[in-house]
C-alpha cells in the first residue's frame, strides 16, 4: 500500500461535456476552482500545481460521428494528453487531482494511472463512487454518450478503440475495483456488471450496512491486494438536494454526512494515490453549491478534520 498522498498536488483540469446529453460540465474545473481548492489544499500543507486545462474542441464545431459511441475521436484525442499529463504528474513523484467534466475523463485518466503502475509493478486498484456504475458498452447503451462507458471500457468490456487506448487491456483487473452509491443502472448494463463479477455497493447496501462499514470492508480487502487506490468520485453520487448542480442528477443518494464520512476514512487509510471529480454543472446549480461541496469534499479525502 502507498503511505500518504504526495504533498504535492498536480491539478489538471479536464473540461470535457463530449460523452455527456447535457451541456455545462465543461465549466466543471473553473466552479471548482473558484470555491478555492487549491486553497483549501494548501491551508492542509499541500504544495499545489495548477497545470491549467487541457483545450477540448466545443461540441458546436463537432460532429457526433457514430451514434452508439458519440464524438470518439476528439474524446480519444484529447484523453491521450490527459493520459500523458497524469502519468508524468506520478512519475515525479506527485498526487494528480483531475477536475472535469463528464466521466468520460476517466478514459483518460486511469490510463495514465494504470500506464504508470504498469511500468513500476504496482497494482491499481480503483473506488468508483458513482450513481451509476458506467458499464455500458456501444452495444448495450441506450443513449451512445460515452460518459456512460468508461469503466467497462477500463475492465475491458466495449469497443476496442476504447477498451485498448493508450496502448493495453484492461486498465484495471475486475477483483481490483469496487462501485459504491450505484442507484440507476441500466438492464442490459447489469448483465455486463455480472459477467465480469464487478462487485457493486449500492444505496441499499449503504441503507443496510452503513457507508462507513462499507468504505472499511473495501479497504481492507485492498489492503494486501492494490498497491495505488484511485479514488473516482462523480459528484452525482450525492442526493441532489446537497448537490444538484450535476450532469445526471438521481434522487436518494448519499447524504453530507456520508460523503464527508465515506472521504474522511479514505484519508485516515493513508492509501489514495491519485483523484478525480467529474461531473459539476454550473449551469444546474444553484449559487455554486454543487462545486463548494466538491472542493469540501476533496479536502476531506486529504486529511480535513472537524476537530
């Protein structure tokens, strides 16, 4: 297991709304930075690196292109850098905070990750917090919005042009990554979450068991199997009442407490090694609620406490 979190924090903006229906996420980076986290990360004694934002093409001079696997290529284009910025933020020794954006990022994202581990002979593991799992695949999706296919696409499952960038398959082993706050999952999408075993915590397990049962069950199987924990955390896994400004809001998510609590013992374990948070969406917002609890929520997975 990795110790602590580098006191250096890479912040890499990825202001991508390409895989998503709705428009605005792509303004995602700039609310978050406006709630000062890189502030917040520095009143923590972080040292923080602002990389600024990778330059994605507006969709208004795009074509969708093929419907099940809408704006591909310019998704692809783009999670290359994004790829290459995150593996050479780990390689020097740095904590990459990528701030987006739609889910797609994560394409991106944790090919860099898995890219890096896979060099240095370290095992990823990865904590999708999520309300929906994103294990369609472009033949399984209803809507062909690719925010909707990355993580099967990083287990392996879909189009090889996304199962296969960045060079290898998959980008994290199935035993190696663990779903929690999953409350909308498509039908055909549970048949995929069953085929490759891709265990899932959803809001009832979180009715039942508890979060805070649930994040100590996670990490301590990881505990002796993962050696780098990536934490991905879409921000439409809280109820919309606490966020609602979010690309696709679902009622009865986690509470305040619960994401506080769920993030505060990810930064007690002394074990997150790299970090995103997806989906903002200024434009459904109300006064920039959804970004502030983003940015609160980040200080939290690095060690702010109440007392």
């Amino acid at each position: 297991m990795t110790i602590r979190p580098s006191k250096v924090v890479n912040i890499i903006g990825f202001p991508v709304d390409l895989g998503a229906g709705r428009r605005g996420v792509d303004m995602g980076p700039s609310a978050m930075r406006i709630s000062h986290i890189s502030e917040r990360l520095q009143d923590l004694g972080y040292k923080v690196i602002d990389d600024g934002n990778i330059e994605i093409e507006i969709i208004e001079r795009q074509t969708p292109g093929n419907p099940q696997l809408k704006y591909l290529k310019e998704i692809l284009k783009r999670s290359e850098i994004l790829a290459g910025k995150v593996e050479k933020s780990l390689s020097e020794g740095n904590f990459p905070l990528v701030l987006g954006g739609d889910h797609s990022m994560s394409i991106g994202s944790v090919a860099g990750i898995a890219s890096f581990c896979k060099k240095n002979k370290l095992r990823l593991g990865v904590i999708w917090i999520d309300a929906h799992t994103d294990m369609n695949t472009d033949k399984t999706s209803p809507s062909g919005n690719i925010h909707g296919m990355p993580l099967a696409s990083l287990l392996g499952l879909g189009d090889k042009s996304l199962t296969h960038f960045y060079g290898f398959a998959p980008k994290v082993k199935p035993e190696n990554c663990v779903v929690i706050g999953a409350r909308s999952i498509d039908p055909l999408e549970r048949k995929n979450i069953h085929e490759i075993g891709l265990q899932v915590y959803t809001m009832a397990d979180v009715d039942k068991l508890g979060i805070h049962r649930i994040i100590s069950r996670v990490l301590k199987q990881f505990k002796n199997s993962v050696d780098h924990i990536h934490i991905s955390f879409d921000v439409d896994s809280v109820d919309p009442s606490v966020a609602p400004g979010v690309g696709t809001p679902v009622p009865g998510g986690l509470s305040y407490r619960e994401t506080h609590l769920l993030m505060e013992a990810i930064a007690e374990c002394g074990c997150m090694s790299s970090l995103e948070i997806t989906e903002v969406n200024p434009i459904l917002d109300h006064k920039n609620q959804t970004a502030l609890f983003a940015a609160e929520v980040v200080a939290s997975s690095m060690g702010q406490r109440i007392l």
